[in-house]
C-alpha cells in the first residue's frame, strides 16, 4: 500500500505542487485516493502473503508434521479459506460503497485544487487555462520564475473560440500570490486578431489585423480562482461514484436513450434518400427509359448538370452526417461500456481474492520457499500477468471490441484453471511439473535407436 501510495504521489505531484496547500489538505488528498488502489493491492496482498506462509510452512517441513499427525493440507487450509472468503465479502462491500465515497470526494477536491492560485501554476512548454487565457510560455527564469520566454496566448471569447492571439518574445509576472489581481507585462510581441466579414464569401480568405507592441500589459483577475472552497462537491459524474443499483440504472437509461436515438438516426437517414416523397412527386410516363443509356440522357446539358450536382450535394451531405454521428454513437457505445465495466469490477474484485488464495497458497506449498524472496519474484510476476491481462481487455472493451462482462472477469477466469490445477498438485503431494511424463517419450525414442542404455541391466 505504501508503494502504491508513493506512485499517486508522484502521478499527481504536478497538481499538488506551486498551490501553496498545506499539509491537511495533501493528507486528505492522499487519504481520498488511497481507497482506489485497493482493487490493485488487495489481491497482490492476498496471493504474496499466501505463498510466503505456506511456503514457510513447507520449507520448514511443518506440512509434513501436519501429515503425520494425520491433517491433510486441505484441512490447514481450511481456516484460511474461510477467512479468504470473509475477506471476499468486505472486499465486495468497500467496492461498493467506500470507493464510491472516495472517488467522489477525490475527483472534487483534485478539481478545486486545479482551481487554486493559478497564477503559480504556469508550467513551461504547454497552454495553461487561467481564467479567460489560455497561456503557453517557453521557458521561465528568475528567483520567482517571474520572467518568461517566447510567450503565447489565446484569448477566449464570450461566443466561444480563440480569436485573439498575442506572441511576445519575453514577459514578466507583476503581483504576489495573495493579490486578486496578476498583471504580466509583455515586451516586443505582436497582436493578431481575427475578423468575421459579414460576407460569407469573404470569409474563405480568413482576414485578421496584425499590431505591433513594444510594451503590453494584461491584467488577469484571479478574484474568482484565490476563492476556491476545496470542500466543493458539485462535480457527481462519473461511473467510479456509483454504487451497483445506481449503475444499473445509468445503464438502462444510457441504452435506452441510445436505442432510441439511433431509431431517429435510422428514420433521419431514410428520410434523406427522398424514398418517402418519390411516390408523391413521380408521376408513371410511357416512355421507358434504357438503364444503360443512363437517365442523365434523356435530360439536356444543363438540367443533368443541375440535377448530378444536387445528387452528389445530397450523398455528400448524408456521408459527412454519417460520420458526425458515428462518432457520437461510438462516444455513447464507449460510456456505457465504462458503466458496466465499473458494474462487473465490484463483484470481479471479491472473486478474484478467492482465486489468487488459491493460486498462491498450493504454490507456496509445492515450491517449499517462504520469507522475502522467491515468493515476492513469483507473486509480482502472476500478478502482472494477472493485471495486464486485465487492462488490455479493459481497453478493448471501452471501444467495444470485447464484451465488457469478458474483458472484466477474463483475468480471473485464466486464472481459475491454475488455482485448480495447483490445489490438485499441492493436496496430491505432486511436485509443480513432472518431468517424467515429459522425458519418457525421449528416452524410449533414444532406447530404439540405441543411443540410451538402461542402467539396471547393464548393471
């Protein structure tokens, strides 16, 4: 858990860092995230541990007391596999509600502290979003890293865009970080800004107005940002705060709300080819047309020009339609293929401590190695298997490759066969692999062509 915990600190450090937090605030965002790695470390605990002691147990020949004293390994671990399965039955409980609580606490408190004092948080070589900028610098330098270099910004629009863009070559924070107000002073840049001619023709050839500057001065408010409440919980958005109930029903909203726009796109896309009218405007006539000759034919140059031109319009109309809307359709597919991901997860997480118990414990038992060192190389190394597995199916099934109930329960089920098959090995007194049953083949191939000889009758 302390290595996990570790790792989030370094993932987000960039959002903790320059915001002048304190150390409540940075426990309680390390104390919201840490409930989410216990789908991660749960299950490594749980298969580590197990081989560790049962290979302990077996290393030290405590199994082989055990034996002569009549108990089975299956009776030894019969007290575990009931505390496993107690275990199990938390584990599905924190998935359930704990985790929930905590994503929705950590997304908030993450979104308000991207809010706070924004004026420290101009990171060098991307656009950083402060109030009505965006704001792009190069390099910065100096005690406080108030001076800039090679500096771009957008300015947004109340109407939406970035129309407005000024580039200088150097530039220089004025303010403290308790000031409302932050004033950069830009030097040697230009302005541009774009212009929306009222003709839409003139529109085509993307008119702007260039001005020079020695001197610049913009004035960020910050009043709105420095005020930041980081115990704000507006943001409840995201399948990881649901509970099972409540993502059984985004769910069937979301599929029903996507069956039903795509009957709309269907009847749209019907009603775009102009089937429906064309037994209102076609009137039969006797002429009978040859298909071969074409139908532009029977019409002179300019009305076939007029009437293939309005056809390739429409088709060309209908296909960038299309498009627009397989991409929307595919957003929606990947959103609700993210619910019933997050749905099969909670059950995955309590099934998947019984299965690596039982992968681990018979493993420990048959390798005969306990402490901190063969156990720890063979836990992480099933684990990463175990967890890669996981994720690339996981991804697949966002886009709808694979089912999500497949992508989801597909690591545990892979390892289900080898939980077994150790289990039999472990309680049979069978080693990991017999190499017997391997090599026999060989040696009675060898024996046939004489290159092997049998010692005992050679004895």
């Amino acid at each position: 858990m302390f290595i996990f915990v570790l790792q989030t600190i370094w993932l987000y450090i960039g959002e903790l860092a320059g915001k002048d937090l304190d150390a409540e605030v940075i426990l309680k965002f390390l104390l919201y995230f840490s409930p989410k790695l216990v789908p991660l470390v749960l299950p490594l605990t749980i298969l580590l541990t197990s081989i560790m002691t049962f290979g302990s147990f077996a290393e030290n020949y405590e199994f082989a007391a055990m034996k002569s004293s009549g108990i089975s390994l299956g009776r030894a671990m019969r007290s575990l596999t009931v505390f496993i399965v107690f275990i199990s039955f938390v584990a599905f409980f924190f998935a359930n509600n704990v985790i929930p609580a905590a994503e929705f606490k950590s997304i908030n408190l993450r979104k308000n502290i991207a809010q706070l004092k924004p004026a420290m948080a101009i990171s060098e070589g991307i656009f950083n979003d402060i109030g009505t900028f965006n704001i792009k610098v190069e390099d910065k330098t100096g005690e406080n890293d108030q001076y800039l270099t090679d500096v771009i910004i957008h300015q947004k629009k109340q109407t939406g865009g970035n129309t407005t863009v000024i580039k200088a070559k150097e530039g220089e924070l004025v303010g403290s970080t308790e000031s409302d107000v932050l004033s950069l002073i830009l030097k040697e840049g230009n302005y541009y800004d774009e212009i929306k001619p009222s003709d839409y023709d003139k529109r085509k050839n993307k008119p702007f107005t260039k001005s020079y500057f020695d001197e610049y001065v913009i004035n960020i408010d910050l009043s709105d940002f420095n005020n930041v409440n980081l115990e704000d919980e507006s943001y409840s958005s995201t399948h990881g705060m649901l509970k099972i109930s409540e993502l059984d029903e985004s769910i069937d909203s979301f599929s029903v709300s996507y069956n039903n726009r795509m009957a709309e796109f269907k009847e749209s896309m019907y009603n775009r080819t102009g089937v429906k009218t064309m037994k209102i405007n076609y009137k039969a006539k006797d002429t009978v047309v040859a298909f071969d000759e074409g139908l532009l034919s029977y019409y002179d140059t300019y009305d076939g020009a007029q009437i293939a031109n309005l056809a390739l319009g429409t088709v060309n109309s209908a296909l960038a339609h299309l498009g627009m809307k397989k991409q929307e359709f595919k957003r929606n597919v990947q959103q609700v293929n993210k619910f019933e991901i997050a749905l099969h997860e909670k059950y995955a997480l309590s099934i998947a401590c019984i299965v690596l118990f039982f992968v681990g414990a018979p493993l420990g038992a048959i390798i005969r190695k306990g402490g901190i060192g063969l156990p720890i190389v063979v836990a992480i190394l099933l684990f990463l298997t175990y967890h890669f597995i996981g994720i690339f199916a996981k991804n697949s099934a966002e886009d709808g490759s694979v089912p999500a109930f497949v992508a989801t329960w597909l690591s545990t089920f892979i390892m289900l066969p080898l939980g077994i098959y150790l289990t039999y090995r472990a309680t049979t007194d069978q080693g990991l692999f017999v190499f017997d049953n391997i090599l026999e083949p060989f040696k009675k191939l060898f024996k046939k062509a004489g290159l092997f000889k049998d010692k005992s009758k050679t004895e």
